[in-house]
C-alpha cells in the first residue's frame, strides 16, 4: 500500500456505529447519521444496517450521491441558499424525499415562492439556536412563529445542533448541554405546536450531546457523525477511547534529524489535514498521535509539526535513538484530531476487514 494512506478499522467502525445505534434505541429516537465525516457508500450501509434511518448531509453533492445509490430520506443540514433551490427540485422531482433547513425569514421566503414556481412543496425543518454557537432561531423569538407561517403545511419540525459541546469535557458539562439542546428544541416544536401549525419532527444532535443526553423527551431523532470514526477531539471531550479510533493515517518514515530527536514522515498537513482541534483542548497532540503499525499508540509520540507532504513526529520528552528505533522506511499510524476532517484529505479510505483484507472504499469529495 502507498502512503499516506487513509485506513478505517472496520472492527472499530462496527462497534462504534452500534454504540449510537444503541443509544438511540435506549432514548426511544430515530438515528439519522451526518453522513458528512465519511461521505462513504461502505460506512453508510453499515449505519443502515445497523438501524439507522434516513441520513443527514452537509452538501446537495451527498445528497445527489447516496440518492443515487438508493437512499432516499435525507436532511440537508445546513441553512438552504436560494440559488439551490433548481439542484433541489431536480432530486425531489426523481423521488428524493429531501428536507431542506431555514433559520430566516427570507429563506423561507425563498424556498416558497421557488417552490410554488415549480409545483413543489418542499420539505422544510426551521434551525434553532440552542447554545448560541453558530445560526438558528431562538426558540422564544417572535420570528420563529414568522417563520413557522410563512411556510404553512409544507413545515416539518425544528432541528438544532448543541455545537457548544465540542468546549466542554466533564460528564456534568456534558450531560447539561444535552439538556439544554433537547429542551430548547421541544420548547420551539411547543411554540409552533401551540400556534397551530404542523411540527412532527424535533430532531438534535451532535457525538458529544447525543452520548451524554439522559433522556431525550419530547425529542424524534438523534443526529451525530463523528461517532463512526471517533478523533483525538472526541477522546479529549471524553466521550471515547483512543482504542475506538476506527480511522488512522498510514505513513512511512522518509528521514530523521537524529540530533533532533526529529522523525520525517510523508504524512504532512496535506494528509492529516491543518485541523488542530486539541490545541485548546486539556491534552493537545499536535498533528496528532503516532501509533506503531497495527495501530497501538506510542507513549509520548506525537506529529508535532507538519509541513504540506512532512510530518516532523517527535517524543514529548526523549533522549531516544530515533534512527535506530523508527528507522528509513518504517510504517506508523497517525490517529487524526479531527475525523472529518482528515478524511476529506483522502479520495478513498483502506479498510481493514477483520480476517486483515484489505478493501478500496470510494469516498466523495467537493460541492
Ligand atoms: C447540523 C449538524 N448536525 C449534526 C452534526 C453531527 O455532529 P457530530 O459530528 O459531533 O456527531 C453536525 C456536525 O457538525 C451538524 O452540523
């Protein structure tokens, strides 16, 4: 196999996917994976598999591809743009059953007056604002019951995403954040309930909201995506193990600066990506964490810098005859900060099946 190389544990996959599958079931919600840390056919099946239903995505390219593939419930979760709406219309006049978001009065507009241009009522969900950490309407604002009017019968439910759990990493923070999320979204589902407008579906989630959440009341989905991989972000939060990590970068050894301690792999930025998620985190590991080549972490062995196709691995604090140890040609793994993020560096992943084959997994890439 070349390096850099993208791998996927599919053992670790596996366990990982029925972990949320099971938390899911236990809280009495639908699972919809954010399809958008893998953007892979292999991975999706899986979660299907597993219990899943339907799928999120962060682009109408997903959207286009698993629908091809025969996937045909699908959130698109993030706020739609007006000049979408043709790409949109194209998928749902083939059958896609395509949920779109708005968090603005003038994309509700948008999504209506295009619709009713084209005979189509689109499936639409309203963004709330859970934790004030990106877009959504706040669920006691007035202009979520505008919003909820302007689009009448064609309103699903409300969907919001707790991003402010990435910050945190104690299980009290952690669990009061998952409240917070849930309840905001019920309360907003309530509001447009009690003004006498439709609203099925209250759909939350992120890894950390969706692993720590008690009960999930008055709630219809869990959304999550990260959780089939796992990352070095995820670990910090606390939410999982470094031994869950299913994704890993293969690298070779290319060089050392003995005197250093420095060790030169071809796995640089352009592989792991320049996500350095655990910098402000309670343990930051650089590029990320050097494992041997089966994938066991090695003590104190990070990527702590790296160049676009250099990676400079070092240990924290060493004297190690690093030339002796890791000499030229070496094969390591490198556990990425952030899953998403790495991933979209690769145009396929390696996987690694429980008997050690290995299989080619396509990946889609770009808008
Ligand atoms: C709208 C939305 N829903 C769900 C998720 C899934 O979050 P995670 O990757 O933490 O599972 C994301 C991630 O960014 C998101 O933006």
């Amino acid at each position: 196999m070349d390096t850099p190389a993208a791998l996927i544990d599919t053992l670790k996959m596996q366990r990982n996917i029925q972990r949320m599958q099971q938390r899911a079931d236990s809280l009495g919600v639908h699972l919809r994976p954010h399809v958008k840390t893998h953007k892979c056919t292999e991975v999706v099946a899986a979660q299907i598999a597993a219990g899943a239903h339907g799928i999120t995505v962060s682009t109408l390219k997903e959207a286009e591809y698993f629908f091809e593939l025969g996937l045909h419930d699908i959130l698109y979760a993030v706020a739609m743009a007006p000049h979408k709406l043709p790409q949109a219309l194209a998928l749902r006049r083939q059958g896609c059953a395509l949920t779109l978001i708005t968090d603005s009065l003038a994309g509700a507009r948008a999504i209506v007056d295009f619709g009713r241009e084209h005979g189509e009522a689109f499936a639409v969900m309203i963004e709330i604002d859970c934790d004030g950490h990106r877009s959504g309407v706040k669920p006691q604002e007035p202009l979520l019951l505008e919003i909820a009017h302007l689009l009448g019968n064609t309103l699903t439910g409300v969907l919001t995403h707790a991003g402010e759990s990435y910050g945190l990493d104690t299980p009290e923070a952690l669990q009061a954040i998952a409240e917070q999320e849930r309840a905001r979204c019920v309360e907003a589902a309530e509001r447009i309930r009690a003004a006498g407008l439709p609203c099925v579906q209250v759909s939350v989630g992120s890894t950390p909201t969706a692993l720590s959440a008690m009960n999930l009341d008055g709630v219809t989905e869990l959304r999550a995506g990260v959780y089939a991989f796992f990352d070095l972000v995820m670990h910090n939060i606390g939410v999982c193990r470094t031994e869950e990590l299913a994704l890993s970068v293969l690298t070779t050894v290319i060089g050392h600066q003995a005197e250093k301690g420095w060790i030169i792999t071809d796995a640089g930025w352009m592989a792991m990506s320049r996500d350095r998620g655990t910098q402000s985190q309670r343990r930051d590991f650089g590029y990320g964490q050097v494992c041997d080549e089966h994938g066991e972490p090695i003590a104190g062995l990070l990527l702590s810098s790296a160049n676009q196709e250099h990676g400079v691995a070092r240990f924290e604090d060493s004297g190690m005859d690093v030339v002796a140890q890791f000499p030229l040609g070496t094969r390591l793994r490198i556990l990425p900060n952030h899953a998403c993020a790495t991933g979209a560096q690769f145009g396929r992943y390696h996987a690694i099946l429980d008997n050690g084959e290995v299989h080619v997994w396509e990946r889609l890439r770009g808008w």
